[in-house]
C-alpha cells in the first residue's frame, strides 16, 4: 500500500537557490516542450497530408537535449531529472486532453504553481532528507524510518518549500478492542464515545469570524496573487 508524506523543508540561503533554479528550469522545459507540441497540431490541423509525428515524452527530451541545453548552460547547474518529469508531466496532460478528460494543458507562471520532481540518490535521514544536486536539506518534521522514495516532488508557497513522497507500507491488522462503540453527538463536543473517548468540536464561529474579519482588512490593499497577498494567507 502507498502512502504519502509530506512537510515543509528547511533549506539554507545556498539550498534556496539551487531549489529555485530547478523550479526555473521544470518551467521552462514545460513551456518549451508546450511551445513545440502546439506547433506540431497546428501543422499538422494545417497540412493534414504531411503531418508530423507526436513527440512521446521521451522524444520531447531528446529534442531538449539537442536544442535547447546548449543554448541554456543553467540547464547543467541542476539536476536532469528536473526537465524530464516536466515534460513527462506535460505529455500526461496532453494525454488527458486528448481522451477529453481535461482542456488543453496551459504555460506555466513564475510563482504560480512552483514545482519540481527529483529521482535518483535519495536518502532520508531523521530529519533531513538528501537530494541529488542540493544534497542534505532540514526538515521542520521527523521523516518516516527506513524508507526510500523513488522520487520527490518539491514544490514552494510563497517563501516556503515543502517536498512529498510515497512510500510503500505494509498494512498491518490488529485486533478490535471492542466490537461496537455508541455515539453521543453533543453540543460542548463534537462526539463521545461508550469508551470513553471525547472528540472536541469545530472552533467556535466567532473566532474565526473575527480573523477572517482581520485578514481582509490587513489585506485590502494588496494586488490579487501578488507575492505579499500569498505570504499573508500561508
């Protein structure tokens, strides 16, 4: 069975940097292989006796290697995953666009969905986690013990950086201590239950009535998705 984990890193001003430069470059080999795949259905839409093959994900990585690393050396200062599960992620949605699951996939924004996928040497430690390219980085929570994802997916909310993996457990079965519990729906709380055991309700209305009240008025002024308006919300 496949769990996922997720919480919030800890780099230092250096790790900043190098997370930031992989966010840049999965942007940019996403737009760029989004860029090559429009012009390839409108050609083909176009000129429908010489149509041109669909690039895979893998033929859009070829290309990428081909013609726009050597035009772009910070392509080289991260990892090679970066781009490629950009572009993996980018033929899935065309995929689903195709099958008219969804609409045409759209290019991606700087700040807007900042995100990126690592595999390859990835070690998790007790509250630190290595990655390729970046290596050791903190962690604010203690990681689960001996496991090893596959693949990471980093991504940032405002000034914030979280990473997410799945790891494979085994269920394990225990046994009931009762049978059949009763529940009591209360006012004061939210459920008691025949052990016992008291959930507490929802916080009152009011209170957040009251900071929902502060939030707009702290933020009445500030421009929509701007960078200080979603620092304020986090």
């Amino acid at each position: 069975m496949l769990l996922g984990f997720k919480t919030e890193l800890h780099p230092n001003n250096r790790q900043k940097t190098l997370l930031a430069k992989h966010v840049g470059v999965a942007r940019h080999a996403y737009n760029w292989g989004l860029w090559l795949t429009r012009n390839i259905l409108n050609h083909n839409f176009n000129n429908p006796d010489s149509k041109l093959k669909f690039p895979t994900a893998i033929d859009l990585h070829k290309l990428l290697v081909a013609m726009v690393k050597p035009k772009n050396c910070w392509y080289y200062e991260v990892s090679k995953t970066a781009p490629q599960y950009a572009l993996r992620y980018l033929s899935e949605a065309w995929k689903r666009c195709f099958n008219k699951v969804s609409g045409q996939p759209k290019f991606k924004k700087k700040g807007r969905d900042d995100s990126f996928t690592l595999d390859g040497s990835i070690t998790v430690g007790f509250n630190r986690i290595k990655l390729p390219r970046i290596g050791w980085v903190k962690t604010f929570e203690i990681l689960p013990d001996n496991v090893t994802p596959k693949s990471v997916t980093i991504s940032r909310a405002s000034d914030r950086w979280f990473i997410s993996f799945r790891v494979e457990t085994i269920p394990q079965i225990t046994e009931k201590s009762v049978d059949v519990v009763g529940v009591d729906l209360g006012v004061k709380t939210l459920a008691t239950l025949s052990t016992g055991e008291v959930f507490d309700g929802a916080k009152p209305k009011k209170k957040l009535e009251a900071k929902l009240s502060r939030l707009q008025y702290l933020n009445r002024h500030k421009t929509k998705f701007s960078r200080q308006l979603e620092k304020s919300s986090t």
